[in-house]
C-alpha cells in the first residue's frame, strides 16, 4: 500500500544509491590512496635503480680512463718498436751491402 507522493521505490532508490555512492567513494578513495603507494614504491624503485646505474657509470668511466692509459702506453710503445724495427732493418741492409762488397 502507498501513500502520500512517496513510493517506496523511489524512497529505496535513494537509499541504495546513497550508499552506493558512499561505497563508491569510499572504494575511490582507497582505490587513489592504493594507487598513491604503489606508484610511491614505483618512484622509490627507480630512484634506486638510477643511483646504481649512476654508480656503476662513474665505475665504468673510471675504468674507461684506465684503459686509455693503457691503450696510449702500448701504442707509444708500438711506435717504439717500430722505429727500432725499422732501423734495424736498415743496420740490415748496410750489412748485407758490405757483405756483397766484401765479397
């Protein structure tokens, strides 16, 4: 039986959506609140991430100039033997002229 304006759907309507829209805000509030963390231990995950990385650029760098060191040495070296291998080559070649000279 109804009576005055007010249907009992109507009034339960309002009712369920009231706490339905309560429920939902509540829901989206823990929903952002949820989201909110993880994307903090996200923000946080990679800021540790990048300090290793950043780390291991210094180490790399370092061992980068290292390396050049060492390249230089051996090609100054290179150089080195090559000039000695040449004038030998020429001490060579004298000897072999007086040899024939000789001869």
């Amino acid at each position: 039986m109804v009576q005055g304006n007010d249907s009992p759907e109507v009034h339960s309507e309002t009712q369920l959506d009231d706490c339905a829209s309560s429920s939902n805000d509540d829901h989206d509030n823990m929903d952002a609140y949820a989201l909110n963390e993880e994307l903090s231990m996200v923000c946080e995950n990679l800021l540790e991430k990048y300090q290793l990385l950043k780390k291991k650029c210094f180490a790399l760098k370092e061992e980068n100039k290292n390396l050049s060191s060492k390249l230089d040495v051996i090609l100054q070296e290179r150089d080195e033997i090559s000039i000695e291998r040449d004038s030998l080559k020429s001490q060579f070649n004298l000897a072999l002229n007086e040899n024939k000279i000789l001869n």
